[in-house]
C-alpha cells in the first residue's frame, strides 16, 4: 500500500463557462507518516480539513491551471490558488485510488473496527 514509485496524477473534472475542463493534481506517492497523520487530522478536525492537510503534504504540481494567463506553478503562492473544492475532489480520489479507508469510516461502514 506504501510504496515511493512514480508520482500520481489524478484528474478532476471542472465545468466552466467554455465547458468542462481536466484539471491535473501530481501527487507524490503517500507515505505510511501521511496516513497517520490523515487520520490524526480526522479526529482532531473532521473530513474536509484532514483531506486539505493531506493534500497539502502530498501535492507536486498541478497542471492546466491558468491564474491571469500565467500557468499557476509560476505563481508564488500557488497551493493557495488552488480552489478547495478542487483540492478535496483530487485527495478523495488519491484516498480511493490508494485504497485508504480512514479507521473511523471503516468503524461506520462495518459496524466495527477495521484491521
């Protein structure tokens, strides 16, 4: 489940005004260390910021993101920019894609606790 291979790319799909648009978050591959604290955050916080913090640790760079015609990765502050909505759309599908279901979620779904 933890491993250091490639980076990965997750893509979300945004509707604009021309339509809808690909949106891609390169992740890095998460650590055992990001799971904990994921589900620390979970506790402490709830979902959304967990998911937040988790995608701040895990981010590279994000393609097909334009701030003032200017690619969003040569902008200073460029995690900031990202849309949140868009930030939490991209973790929830790294979280699927790697198989992480938080303890608490697998407690609710099962009725018990997870392995």
């Amino acid at each position: 489940m933890f491993d250091v291979g490639n980076p990965i790319e997750i893509t979300v799909q945004v509707d604009t005004p021309a339509g809808p648009e690909n949106l891609i978050h390169v992740f890095r591959q998460p650590m055992h260390e990001d799971y904990l604290k994921y589900e620390r955050a979970l506790r402490e916080s709830g979902g959304i910021s967990a998911d937040l913090e988790l995608w701040k640790l895990c981010i590279e760079a994000v393609k097909n993101y334009t701030l003032h015609g200017q690619d969003l990765l040569n902008v200073d502050d460029w995690k900031q920019r990202v849309p949140a909505p868009h930030r939490a759309a991209a973790i929830n599908a790294l979280l699927r894609a790697k198989g992480w279901i938080p303890k608490q979620e697998a407690q609710k779904n099962s009725g018990g606790p997870s392995a």
